[in-house]
C-alpha cells in the first residue's frame, strides 16, 4: 500500500531547500517520491495521505542510545508517586538499583520514548546488551558508534537535538527516493521553531514506512 506523509513544510535535508506543502510518498518500507504535495498526490491518485501540522523531516539519530537504555532507568507510569516520571540517572539511578526483570521494562519504555522524540537511528556501541531489543523495535542502528560513555550534557537527555544541535547534525541522512522511510514530524512552524522548541514537539514517528508513534 502506498501512503502519502504530508505536512505544511518539508525539509529533506541534504542541503536541498524546505518545501512548503510538501509530501513523501511511501510504498512498504520505501519512500516512493518528494515534493510538493500537488506533484506527489498527482503522480499517486490512489494513495493514502495522512496529513500532519508542522514539519517533516528525516528520523534523527541519538548517538547514546546504550546509555540511555543501560545506565538509565525510565520509570513505569505505575511507579509515578514513587519515582516520578522523569528517566532517572546518575546517584538516582545507582540508589534504585533496578534488577534484570525491572531494567527489561524499562528498556521497553526508553525505545517508546525514544519514538517519541522521531529518534529512528540510535548508537549502541561494539558490545551492547540492548541490541536485540532495539533491534526488535526496528530501530536502525548506526555503525561503528563510539558511544558508551555518558553524553556530554548534565544528566540524560532524549531529544537528539541536545547533541546534534542542528538539524543537519542531528537527522539520520535525507530523504532519498528508494531509501528506507524513516520520517519524523513535530509541530512547529520552521527548522529554527525545532531547535528552539526540540523534539519533544514530536507528533509522529514513521520507522520503516510503519507508524511507530503518534502523539494523541
């Protein structure tokens, strides 16, 4: 089945220029044709379209996507009065002193949260113990990723934008005609709304030409 992202801006990357109206069709697991909503929806009558506010852009790579799984605890909503919501790290995480069953879980919910924040490449490193959970998500692994040790910032952080800083340091690669359909969308207006806003702005998540995530 063929389907038709469409958003009020496009930016591919690649250093080509944002499209406003603009379209990724997907055919399975493969983006079929970019551009101009118009051109996409005319050369496809028969497509699906889902229509998203804000911007598309290629999924985003998190280069501490061990880290974020191994040495981070994300709490079940369950467990809100006692460990609140927010992933915990550091002195917090080492007090809680998960075992394997409760770390399990937890690593189920860091890849949704991670889905959450239109992550679709993650870095795990040479000798992970995630990779098949990650792997069972679909999420695309980068190579060759150096990144067992904590990021830079103070604390855990999802949103890839906080290391990549950009846009263009921060997304997979851009979007290519025949190339896997790993899209994000986020709600804002423009490239300079995402990085001030983040991906937090995150409304859908599209990993392998499948719907992932959606922000309800």
């Amino acid at each position: 089945m063929l389907t038709i992202h469409a958003a009020d801006l496009l930016l591919p990357g690649g250093g080509r220029p944002p499209v406003p109206g603009g379209a990724v069709a997907v055919r399975d697991a493969e983006i079929a044709a970019i551009g101009p909503y118009e051109d996409v929806a005319a050369a496809h009558p028969s497509a699906r379209v889902r229509r998203w506010p804000g911007v598309l852009t290629p999924g985003l790579r998190q280069w501490h996507g061990h880290w974020l799984l191994t040495r981070v605890y994300h709490p079940d909503p369950r467990e809100a009065d006692e460990l609140g919501t927010e992933p915990l790290a550091g002195p917090a995480f080492d007090a809680l002193a998960p075992d394997a069953a409760r770390m399990a879980g937890s690593v189920r919910r860091g890849i949704q949260r991670m889905l959450a924040h239109g992550t679709t490449h993650v870095g795990l490193g040479p000798r992970s113990d995630v990779r098949q959970a990650v792997a069972r998500a679909g999420l695309r692994e980068v190579p060759n990723a150096a990144v067992s040790a904590p990021p830079v910032w103070d604390g855990p952080d999802l949103d890839p934008f906080v290391e990549g800083h950009d846009l263009a340091g921060t997304v997979h690669g851009p979007l290519i005609v025949g190339e896997p359909a790993d899209l994000a969308v986020f709600d804002v207006t423009d490239e300079a709304a995402l990085l001030a806003r983040g991906a937090r702005t995150c409304v859908a998540t599209v990993l392998g030409g499948r719907l992932v995530f959606r922000r309800r």
